[in-house]
C-alpha cells in the first residue's frame, strides 16, 4: 500500500496540466469525493498498527502536495485569463 502512494506522490510531481480543464480533472481524481485520496484514507484501516504512522505520513504528504500543485497552477490559469 506504501508503495502506491509513493506512485502516486511521483504522478504528483510529475503531473503539469496544459489547461484549466486538465487540472480540474487532476483535482477532482486526486481529491475529489470519489478519488483517490479518501480511496486511501478508507483503506487506512485496514493497514497493520505497526504501519500506521508511516502510511498516516505518506497518504498526509500525497494530499498536501496534490493540492499544492493544483494551487499552483489554478493561480497561474486564473492570472493569465485575466490579461486577455
């Protein structure tokens, strides 16, 4: 399970959106109702208690640097929409 959110931080980082749309898309799979992210926080519960904190970590940083990237980036569409 670790192993799938250090996929995913990577799909994080490497994820660069060539349009408002893409990103809309990127938000709502990563942290939208049904994507991925609360996949992760539901399947916490299964994860050994030994294991917890490591993956607790891991699945917090995933979320963080999603959101982050859509930050990021939904600055800079909004800023050049603005000078058309």
């Amino acid at each position: 399970m670790l192993e799938k959110v250090k996929e995913l931080l990577q799909e994080v980082e490497d994820f660069v959106p060539n349009s408002a749309i893409e990103l809309e898309e990127f938000r709502l799979s990563f942290l939208g109702k049904k994507g991925k992210m609360n996949e992760l926080f539901a399947a916490f519960k299964d994860v050994a208690n030994e294991s917890k904190k490591e993956f607790g970590q891991a699945i917090n940083t995933l979320k963080q640097n999603a959101q982050a990237k859509v930050d990021k980036h939904k600055d800079g569409f909004e800023r050049r929409n603005k000078t058309f």
